[in-house]
C-alpha cells in the first residue's frame, strides 16, 4: 500500500521533509507518494527569494547540506561547479540550484512525488488516520500531512506617507533611484541583506539603520562543527552534573570562559564599554579578519545543545535564559559573513550607512534616540521593513488550524510539537518543522536545524505501513 504524505511548503523546511521521507521509504522498500504544496515560491521560501546571486547563505557550505545522512553533499554538489570549501558561504541562487536538483531526483522505486502551486485553504479531520487538504476548488487525501510553511513578515503599522516595502526579493529595489535616501527598519540578517545588495549595486544615496539596539550581529569567518565545540558541549554538561545546576545556565557560562572576550563581554552585559553600535561592529569585523574567533568554533556545537535542552527546559528557565543571555547570544548564533561585514564597513566608514536606535511611534513616523533626547524625524524615500518574521500563529491558516483544535500554540506563537517525533496532533497523524514550531525548538529558522528535525519524520514511514 503507499503511504500518502502532503508537505505544505515548498521552502526549504518542506524540501527537508522530502527528502527525509524519500529516504525513509527507500531503506523500508515501502512505497510513498509526497505532494508538496506551495502557493508562492517553490524551492525558494521566504529564505531564499532573494532573486539575486550576490546574496550568501549565513551558514557555511558544511552544514547546509538538505540531506541528514550527507552532510557534504551539499559541497559535492558545488564542487562539480567550481572551487569549494566547506567554510564557504555560498550564494542563495546556488542553495535553489541545489535544492532543486535534489528534488528532482527523488523520483524512484518507491517514491513518487508531484509540486501543486497552490494555497492551501484548509485541513480536515476525516478519520483517526486520514486527512483532508483544500485547495480552491479541490480536496486530497493523506495518510498524514506535515507543516512546513514559513511564518509571515512583521507588519509595520504606519501612516507615513513614506513607501514601505520588504527586503525579500531585493531584485525590487531595482527600480529605486541611486541617489534616494533609505531607512532600514530593524538590524538584523535581512537589513544586512539590504545593504550588501544595495552596496553590490553602488547604490549612492544615504541609508540608516533604525533599531531599538542600534547594533548589528557579530561577524564570523565561518559556522562549522568543530572539535573545540564537543568539547566545550561536553565539559557544559559535566559541570551541569557535578554542580546540579540548571543546565542553561551552566551553557551561558562555559561560553564566557571558552568563547573568547567578545563573547564573554557580550553575555555578561559588558558591551557598554562601546560609544555605540558602530564602534562595537568595527571592532567586531576587525577581530574576524584575524582569523575564527574562539566563539565561532562552538555555534553549531551551542546550536545543537539548545535544540536538544530547549523542549526538556521548563517555561521559567527559557524565560530566565532568554533574558539573561539570549538576546546576546542570538547576534553570534546569527551573525554575518565576513565579507558581508567588509562591505558593511566601508559603508559606515563613508558615511554612506548610518546606525541609529529608535523606532516607529503611535503613528508610524520614525523617531531617533540619542541618549534620552528624542530627535525629528529626517526625510526618508523608501523605508524597508527588516524587522524579521512574526509569530507562526500570525498566520491565518496557523490560527485556523489552532481554532479547530488541529495544533496547539506555545506561548511564542509557534505550533506545539513533540521533538522527538515532530508531531503536532495528538489524535492526527499532522506533524510540523521549520519556523512554524517557532518556541519548540531554539533555531527552528536554520535549515540545518529543518533537516535534523525532518529526520524524526522518517519513523512515520514504517509505522503507518507495516
């Protein structure tokens, strides 16, 4: 019998999904029919409709690859195509180029796959063990379905006169002006995103920054598991042991000891000591350009630990977590590539790009702090919204689904999955991954994250067919 599967999402999460139960169906000789739904961009997501080869991935080739049981593979694949290392930063068009190869060789012996470009408006319950998915103007069946959408932007509530767009896809700046000035809302990855391309494309005018921090995310030369970072993970959950303390807690302090001075100040809320965020960026930039920096050999090591500690950590400890290191540590979790950060300081050394910290007001209109004095707005062409993606529950569909009783939400707005098997419902064979159980896991935005989640889709395979 094939065991029917509908992946809703056709981004990166969803390909992980894919190729995961492919693989699956495969080892078992058991046949699986996989109907990828995606209403927008197949292949792409959120994540990679950028429609430009300037822009990199923020994580190193090495651990970018979408199949869990290769992790070079996805080197291999651009080694056919030109020189490669596993340090490297490859550009988003590649990532398509080889999501897209890998999905089109899924086809085999035992699975059969097929893309429908289209919405989905609706789950139903028809059974303990079927499930229904409506498109406009059409119902399927499934033996299970798995959540793999990306979650929606931030709304920026404005009455502004001022044109507000999203970073994604950068390709429509095209048509604005070289010499326009432009306000970037928010500090993140994507506002990185915004001003390399922008750069790459020696756009002239002035662009600010505006944020509540006023800082940027730290720089690395790579993101790669190393052994500095096992052991680090390894003496974090001795001392966890020995001492009996809450694990978390233990992890933010073998970071200060192991991480380096950077990192050490930041999680110990010294970065003060900088006269604001550009001078801290700069000095930043330059200790990357020296060579990997202590921190940077224990993210994945730090990424797999929180993953695998978040769902066994009470709701008070996140909370603590968060607050106490958190929101420092997530600016080298997501840090830039280095040579995003070279181009970030010419910009900044020109004059060309400003840091400011500050925001929106009741009505939209952006105002600027400087120490505790507020300052008039300056004039501005176009604001780009980069304040990042909302809460998955955001989402019309997520809510619906929530309001069935289909999924529950986390107290983060995220779907509620059991970690170990990924699945959402307890009574329905629905199950979820990537940004959509936002809460669930610590990274669920990474794709490498989405593939080692998407390995525990496999057990599903044999279960509902033996």
């Amino acid at each position: 019998m094939t065991f029917r599967v509908a992946i809703i999402g056709g981004g990166p999460s969803g390909c992980a999904a894919a190729v995961a139960l492919c693989a699956a169906a495969e080892s078992v000789h058991s046949p699986i029919e996989l109907t990828v739904f995606e209403k927008q961009y197949i292949y792409k997501g959120r994540a990679l409709n950028t429609g430009d080869p300037l822009l990199l991935l923020n994580t190193s080739a090495g651990v970018s690859s979408i199949r869990g049981d290769n992790e070079d593979d996805f080197v291999s694949f651009l080694a056919l195509r030109r020189p490669v290392d596993k340090a490297d930063f490859a550009s988003r068009t590649e990532a398509v180029a080889y999501i897209r190869q890998t999905m089109s060789s899924l086809d085999n012996r035992f699975s059969k796959i097929r893309v429908v470009l289209s919405e989905v408006q609706g789950i139903d319950k028809l059974s303990e063990l079927n499930v229904g998915v409506r498109t406009e103007g059409s119902r399927y069946i499934f033996d299970a379905v798995v959540l793999a959408m990306g979650t929606p932007f931030k709304n920026l509530e404005s009455t502004s006169s001022i044109p507000c767009i999203s970073p994604y896809p950068v390709r429509q700046l095209v048509d604005v002006e070289n010499n326009k000035s432009i306000l970037i809302i928010g500090s993140h990855l994507s506002a990185i995103d915004v001003c390399v391309w922008l750069s790459l494309k020696r756009h002239q005018g002035p662009i600010t920054i505006l944020s509540r921090s006023g800082r940027l995310p730290a720089v690395r030369r790579s993101l790669l598991h190393s052994d500095a970072g096992n052991e680090a993970m390894c003496y974090f959950k001795s001392l966890a042991a020995q001492q009996g303390l809450n694990r978390l807690q233990c992890l933010g302090s073998v970071l200060v000891q192991k991480g380096g001075e950077s990192i050490g100040r930041a999680l110990k809320h010294r970065s003060t000591g900088f006269r604001n965020g550009a001078e801290e960026f700069n000095v930043a930039w330059q200790e990357s350009e020296l060579g990997p920096t202590p921190w940077e050999c224990l993210m994945m090591s730090t990424i797999d630990t929180l993953n695998e500690e978040w769902p066994l950590t009470s709701a008070d400890d996140r909370e603590n977590f968060q607050k106490e290191i958190g929101i420092q540590l997530g600016r080298y979790i997501s840090s830039m590539p280095l040579r995003n950060a070279q181009i970030l300081a010419k910009m900044l050394d020109s004059g060309q790009l400003t840091l400011s910290s500050g925001g929106l007001d009741h009505a939209g209109i952006p105002f600027f702090v400087h120490g505790f004095c507020r300052t008039s707005p300056k004039h501005f062409d176009l604001i780009i919204n980069a304040t990042g993606m909302g809460r998955p529950v955001d989402d019309p569909f997520v809510a619906n689904l929530a309001s069935k009783n289909l999924v529950s939400i986390n107290i983060d707005g995220g779907i509620n999955i059991n970690p170990v098997t990924c699945k959402a419902s307890s009574n329905l064979p629905i199950y979820a991954l990537g940004p959509v159980v936002q809460g669930a896991i610590y990274t669920p935005n990474f794709l490498y994250s989405s593939v080692r989640s998407a390995q525990n889709l496999r057990n599903i395979i044999p279960k509902f067919t033996s």
